[in-house]
C-alpha cells in the first residue's frame, strides 16, 4: 500500500521564516485617505482549539511581524569602512522622535500615581489591595491622559459611521491595550499577557501612523534617520520605561506572576526584555539586508555567564535590557540563582553566543507566550488586531501550535470558562486556579523532574493523574551548561 501524501507546505511565511533576509516586513501603516470602521475589542480565545485559530489570524501575524521588526532594530551594526560596530545600548544618547519623547512623559505620568495610592499594610495572602485603587486611578484619569499626550491625527482618525450614530473610534482600541498592559486588578497579578497588550498597544499606533508621518509629528532636532532608528526608540526609550514602571507596580503592591510556570518558567512576569536584549548583544550586520545573525557575538559583549555574576549584572542592566531584567530578579529573589532561575542559569551556558539566544528566545516567545491559553486568553481584538483570518497563514494541518494539552471548552460553557481535559497535565494562571502549567523548556535545561504532585511535593504512590512537566523543546542548546 503506497504511503499518504505528505500534507502541503505553508502558503506563507511561518514566524521563523520572518527573521530572514527574504522575509523582512514592516507592520503596515494604515492609509488616512480611505475611511475605516473601528470596532471595541473583544475576547475571542476561549479554549485550546481557539489558540490554533488565533495562529491564523491576522493579529499574529502582526504581533510577529512587529516583534520581529523591533528585534532587528536594536541589532548591533558594523557600518562600511569603520572597524567599531554601533551598539545599541540603553545609555547610549538618542535622538528620540516627538512621538516617542510623549509617550514616556505618558509613562512618567503614570508612574506617579503609585505614588498617590501607598500599599495597604493590613494582612493579605497574595498581592496588595491598594493595586485596585492605583488601577481604578488609571481607568478614571488615562481618556485625558492619552488625549494629552497622543497626536491629534491618531485621535482624530477617520472612521466609517453615519451622521447622529456612534461607532467604536481608534480611541476605543487603544484605550483598551494600553489599560491592559498593566496587570489584573481582580487577580493581583502581572504577567506576559498584560506585557504583550502593552506590546499591541504601541502597535496600534504604529498602524495609525503615530511613529512614520512625518506630515503630522515634524522631526526633532538632530533626529535620527537612519533605518531602523524608529523602531529602536521605541524599544529602548518606552517599551524599557514601560518595564520599569511595571517593576516598580510589581514591588510597591507585590503582584503575583499571572500565568508562571514558577520555578521552571523564563521569568515570574516578563518575556520581551530578554528577546530584545538579546538582540542587543548579537554579531553585528553590515546592511539592512543581511539576515539577523543566528549565532555569534559582538565584539566587547559580556559573555552569557555573565548573568550568574551580581558584580556584571550590576554593571550592564543600566545598558542592557537582557541584563536589567535579570538585576531585576536579583532584586527580588534570594538563594543561588541556578536554584531559583535554572532556565536562565542553563541559557548562560549556551556556546554560541547570543545570536543563537535571540533565535531561541524568538520561538520561546511563539511558544510561550503567542502559543499558550492562560497568557492570551484575555487577549481582545478589533479591527487593528484582527480575529480574521490571515490568507497567508499555514494551513492548520501544517500549524505547529500546541494544543495537546490546552484547556478546551466544556458543554454549555459560556463567557470563556474553560474545562480541562483528563490527559492534560494542566496550564496555569487566569481561569484555572490551582492548574500547574505545562511548560516550554528551553533544550538546554537538564533537570526537569519527571513527576511533581500539584503542591509541588512528590507525587502519591497509587497517583493516576500525575502532573508532569511537558517540554516544548526550542532549538538554541546543544548540550548542558559546563
């Protein structure tokens, strides 16, 4: 008996594919001249089987196109005719665009209403109350906010409507991913799902045109033109204030991690800082149409074992985002850092370089955090993030989301509550209190256990339903950290 044809490639270009040189989009910016019907954004992920549909969606292949594109911009350059390459590093001076330079008096503004609500200092078991109270300021004050410091031509975007009806405006979106990015007032929590509408938020401007018109935001003195200088303000002068407004959210009123895979996850709260100072520390490239390296260093970057040195982390994290979040995790975390952060401790030990790291960190982050239920659950989408489908997404047989063992919605189920099913071995956070998560392990991570009880002890004898660690394997590591 002959054996089955073998499924058809993809019809476009998968994630990965997209860090070619071959495959170098731009997330497009939307043209003013025709007029376009808003929508107020709505949760569509309600089960497992939704995460593969999101997969095809428009909104991910945006999502991936923009992190990709910022990921390439903060890549060290090795100019014509000059021996030292340029490297993009937290400190360095910048000419930052007006758009940029009003965003961080945005983040600036929010910041300090931490200081408006102090920490509640009654018992509690999980994170403090007084976060409600400093996010329930926020939803009260961000229309004037975001009015106060937005363009007039984002604000002002055209849309579809007749005259004496009210439709959803731009307004409506943006309002919603920007609230969004920072933390659940009723969980208490912060995670990559918020970091990720924080992410979607910056995107949606860029679709409206806020970083790239020059007709409507002039250039400031000085500005940087150069490519990709855009796209590198936006990483190193907001989306790292961003992170540093959420830190400081995270100690003042000690937000639980939404979503952690605890000890065995990358990071209790963040993701992005870790592919984007990656990105910062890779083998330079000579033009912009040179692929991202995928191995390699650049010269005069610290080594990747330097994260488990206090004395070198000290020294980069005002530099290097990479570093900044692990001096954050020494801020908060005591012990050996390979006991409460093995994951990272085993990515020091790749030989590499951090090229090979970025690539790893790029499909972690498809894994991780685009491909898992509990972090893009609440994750809404409009008319600037799409539910519909992309037409040049694989087709789902050829998709490589993993569903096995995500959440699936039970008989009758409504407003997204979500069942389990019995072979799963569980996914944490938001929406399935209790679940231990299954987890992506990077490769190079060798001391997975094979069998922990739900309270983190071991298993019963006689157990049926053990919960086992699941690696995702991604493709960066070779071997154990020597």
């Amino acid at each position: 008996m002959d054996a089955p044809p073998p499924p058809p490639p993809p019809t476009g270009p998968t994630y990965e594919d997209l860090s070619s040189a071959a495959h170098l989009p731009e997330l497009d910016v939307l043209p003013r001249s025709a007029a376009r019907k808003f929508l107020t954004p709505v949760k569509r992920i309600n089960d497992g089987t939704d995460v593969a549909r999101f997969h095809s969606t428009r909104a991910y292949r945006d999502i991936c196109t923009f992190i990709l594109q910022l990921n390439r911009a903060v890549c060290p350059r090795l100019p014509k005719n000059q021996s030292e390459p340029l490297v993009f590093t937290l400190a360095a001076p910048r000419q930052d665009p007006g758009i940029v330079k009003r965003l961080q008096s945005l983040l600036s503004r929010v910041e300090a209403i931490i200081g408006e609500v102090p920490p509640s200092t009654g018992p509690r078991r999980f994170g403090n109350v007084s976060f409600r109270t400093w996010h329930q300021l926020l939803e009260q004050r961000i229309d004037g906010l975001l009015k106060e410091h937005l363009p007039w031509h984002v604000i002002d975007y055209s849309m579809d409507s007749n005259p004496g009806t009210e439709y959803p405006t731009a307004w409506n979106e943006l309002r919603e991913y920007f609230v969004g990015g920072f933390g659940s007032p009723s969980r208490l929590d912060y995670g990559t799902g918020h970091e990720l509408s924080f992410i979607a938020f910056l995107g949606c401007l860029w679709k409206l045109g806020a970083f790239t018109n020059p007709e409507f935001d002039l250039p400031s003195i000085g500005e940087d033109r150069r490519p990709g200088a855009v796209e590198r303000s936006i990483v190193l002068g907001v989306i790292e204030p961003y992170l540093a407004v959420v830190r400081k959210l995270i100690l003042t009123y000690t937000l639980e991690p939404a979503g952690s895979h605890g000890v065995w996850g990358l990071d209790d709260h963040s993701f992005v800082p870790y592919v984007f100072g990656s990105a910062q520390l890779t083998r330079p490239i000579r033009d912009e149409t040179e692929p991202m390296p995928l191995e390699g260093s650049c010269p005069g970057a610290p080594q990747p074992k330097s994260i488990v040195n206090p004395d070198m982390v000290e020294k980069y994290r005002t530099e290097n985002m990479y570093f900044a979040a692990i001096g954050f995790i020494n801020d908060v975390k005591t012990g050996p850092f390979w006991e409460h952060s093995p994951t990272l401790y085993d990515i020091s030990g790749v030989k590499d370089g951090w090229g090979k790291i970025n690539k790893g960190m790029i499909k972690m982050f498809n894994a991780e955090v685009l491909g898992k239920f509990p972090v893009v659950q609440h994750f809404p989408f409009g008319s600037l993030f799409e539910w519909e489908r992309d037409p040049s997404a694989p087709d789902a047989a050829t998709s490589k989301v993993h569903i096995a063992s995500q959440p699936v919605a039970g008989p009758g189920d409504a407003g997204g509550a979500t069942t389990f099913p019995a072979h799963a071995h569980g996914a944490g956070g938001a929406g399935a209190r209790g679940m231990p998560p299954t987890v992506t392990v990077a490769p190079w991570l060798s001391r997975v256990p094979e069998s922990v009880a739900p309270g983190g002890g071991a298993s019963s004898a006689g157990t049926s339903d053990q919960w086992v660690h699941t690696p995702t394997r991604a493709p960066w590591a070779t071997g154990e950290r020597k």
